[in-house]
C-alpha cells in the first residue's frame, strides 16, 4: 500500500494513492514533503505474524506462571508477587492480540467497534507500562538483596510489597488512561487500485473510492498536536525514569559483586586460626560474621560458606541472570520502540522534514512496535531463568544433598563445638562426636 501527498486545491483535497486519509481534516501534516509516498504493505503481513506469535507464546507460558504460582501461594516471595502481577497484565494483553491481528490481515478495517478499539489501544500501553514498573520492581529488589540485605527484611515484606504492587497498578492506569481518550476510530478512505484520484472532504466515496472504519493508534490528525506533549511526557515517565532507575540499581548491584568476589577471605588453617582468637575468630562474609572459622575443620567450613554452592553464591547468580533477562528485554523490546516513537511524535510535527527521512523513521516506528509487544511472553523468561529448582527449596540451600556434603556442611557447627570442648573439658568432646553419629 503505497500512499502519495501532494500539494493540494485546498485544506480538504488531496491526491492519494492506495492510502486511508481521514475525512474533513488536512492530511497533509506540517513535516511531510508536498509529494511524499509511503510503502506500508509490509505491516499487512509483517504485524499479524508478530501479533499470531506472541498472541501464542504470551497465553501459554503466562498461564503456566499463574497456573504453577497458584497452587503454592502460601509459599509467595517477594519476587514471585512481583512475577504474577507481571505474568496477569501480560495475559490480560495477549486476550486483546487477536483483534489487532484480523484488523491487519482486513488491511486496517476494524468491524469490532470504538469501544474495543479504545481498549485494545490502552492494553498495549498498559501493560507495556506495566512490564516496565514491575521489571523496575523487581531490579530495585535485587539491589536491596544484595547491597542492603539488613534492609531488605523491613523493606521487602510481603505487606510492603503488595502495596507496591497496587501502587504500580494505580500509577500506569493513571498515565495511561488518556489513550482511551485519543485512540477512536474514523471513516477513511483509499482509492481502489491503486490509481490516483482526487478525494474531496464532501465526497461520498464513489467512483473508485473504498471507505471502511480505521482504529486510529495515536490521535486523529486534527488532535495529534495535542497527543504530541502526553506521548513525550508518556515516554519519560513511562520509560525513560525506570530505565534510569534500574541502570542506577544494576550498576551498584555489578559493582557489590565484583567487589566482594575480590574481598572474600582465603581459608586458613588451624594454627593461624587459633592465634586468630579460637571461638572469636572467622570471616566476614556478605557483612555477615561467619563464627568459628579458626577451629579445626574451618577450612571445610570456609569452603562451604564461600565456594561455588554456598547461599551467596546462589544469590549471585540468581542477581546475574536476572540482570542480563531485564538487559536484554530493555534492549529488545522497550529501548528501540520508545526512541523510534519519540522520534516520530516530534518529526511527525516538525516543518521542513524531507520525505525519505520520515518515510525511514515511519518505517521503524512501525517495526518495533510489535518488538515492544514481544515483551508479553518474553517477561516469562525472568520466571522460568530466576525459578527455584523445587516447589519448597528454600533459596539459600546448596543443590548437593549428599549424606557426605550433609554432614560436613549441617553438623559442620557441631564439629566445631566438639572441637572446643575437647580443648576446654576433655572428655566433653567424645560426647559431641556421639551426637554427630
């Protein structure tokens, strides 16, 4: 579909080819070129196949979530709550794909009226916006897991976090609401054939002229400069100060890592130990004292608390996928959209703007729209990475489960009591092996 402006006989006549124009209003925006053609046939079989693929995607794996995360709700951490409320907006979002789906494939006709066209606009920014508080949620609860963990256990209550999450729900609806004021549908017409024809506002649309409804994205042309400063402010709110947010939080969050990956005490052994203090002697782990690190057996001990299956380790790969799914989601999906978006808005009422350049930024405007819309499936990635390995594990327990590794690890404590006390009582350590038995 290829559509042609040119200059024309005055405010309500222009020449099109093959293009919808809306009725009663001036086509021809203020940063077009006077004769400016715009190929769109792409998105007639482009957008449906994107919108199909996540519409599938989106429904399944975000009912899996909602399907798993039921049946153990008493079991609800701070991030699966934060999950959920993710995995519910982008389901609510896939319900409304199939509608823009037959919209595209019926070359933009839309039969199902101005109130569906009104929601299905608002879905799409809803949960976009939605996606990105949630994804900020959850960044800003790894920083506090892992650079302020004393302040995570009156920050992070369950409370606390549901309350968050309402807040979230309030906030977007409340930046996104608008649309519902914008997005409407219009008569419009395109000629049939694809050959050129004058179209005057007061024409009926015979002779060569198809009309059907179009549901309108953004605003109609005569309201588009009143959308133009809401879509900015949309973008900064909406976009721009999470992502700053979660830049400031994962930078802290890499920065904590690397340094405490360089700082962790190496094991010593059992003479430096005991001239260390006996019983006051250990390792600063995580902030944390680790007691005990001077007996006999510390250097097991000191291993288990910092080698490759100790509670920190798991909580730092944990950080590090989460880190790299939320990079990787902010650089696919909502990253390209909002700067391509943005773009558009100011050019779009920008004089002056040549022809090929608003052709080009149309063009991945309209790209990287259903990029955005990928996000509804990819967010569940973030589940299914970032998941425990059970129904019940608690997240600080190492994987092997070895009766060798459970008794150096478990009764580790004890050993190292058996220890002092043959050192102190004598005879009082024999009983503390009897108890390991």
């Amino acid at each position: 579909m290829i559509a042609t402006y040119s200059p024309a006989r005055n405010d309500n006549d222009v020449i099109a080819t093959g293009e919808h124009l809306h009725f009663n209003s001036t086509p021809v925006g203020p940063s077009l070129h006077p004769s400016c053609s715009i190929d769109e046939s792409y998105k007639y079989i482009f957008l449906p196949l994107c919108y199909s693929f996540t519409f599938l995607f989106s429904i399944s794996l975000n009912s899996i979530i909602l399907w798993r995360s039921s049946r153990r709700t008493k079991r609800w951490n701070a991030s699966l709550i934060y999950m959920v409320n993710l995995a519910t907006t982008d389901f609510m979002y896939g319900l409304s794909l199939p509608f823009l789906v037959a919209s595209y494939v019926m070359r933009d006709q839309w039969i199902f009226g101005d109130f569906m066209c009104r929601l299905v606009r608002f879905l799409f920014y809803f949960n976009l916006y939605c996606s990105i508080f949630f994804l900020t949620c959850i960044s800003v609860h790894r920083y506090l897991g892992i650079c302020h963990p004393m302040r995570t256990i009156t920050l992070e209550t369950k409370r606390v976090v549901k309350g968050t999450c309402v807040l979230v729900w309030v906030v977007v609806f409340a930046l996104t609401c608008p649309i519902f004021r914008f997005a409407q549908t219009s008569l419009v017409m395109r000629g049939l054939g694809g050959e050129a024809m004058a179209i005057n506002g007061n024409n009926t649309g015979t002779g060569g002229v198809e009309t059907y409804q179009n549901c309108w994205d953004d605003a109609i042309d005569k309201e588009f400069q009143d959308y133009v400063p809401y879509g900015i402010i949309l973008h900064l709110l909406g976009f721009f100060l999470p992502f700053s947010i979660i830049a400031w939080c994962y930078s802290h969050v890499v920065l904590t890592i690397f340094r405490t990956l360089h700082s962790q005490p190496q094991p010593r052994g059992r003479g430096e130990d005991r001239g260390g203090g006996g019983r006051g002697g250990g390792a600063n782990w995580n902030g944390a004292k680790v007691v005990g690190g001077g007996l006999h057996g510390g250097e097991e001990g000191a291993s288990i608390v910092l080698g490759a299956h100790s509670p920190y380790a798991h909580r730092r790969r944990k950080s590090i996928k989460t880190i790299i799914t939320i990079t990787l989601l902010f650089a696919l999906c909502f990253f390209p959209f909002h700067v391509t978006r943005t773009i558009f808005l100011i050019r779009k009422v920008t004089k002056g703007v040549p022809c090929h350049t608003m052709t080009m930024v149309s063009m991945c405007y309209k790209i990287t729209r259903p990029l955005a819309s990928f996000n509804a499936w990819l967010n569940a990635l973030l589940y299914f990475l970032t998941k425990e390995k059970g129904p019940g594990t608690p997240c600080c327990h190492p994987p092997d489960t070895t009766s060798n590794n459970q008794q150096n690890g478990l009764l580790w404590p004890l050993r190292m009591l058996g220890k002092v006390g043959e050192g102190e009582r004598g005879e009082e350590g024999g009983m503390v092996n009897n108890w390991q038995a």
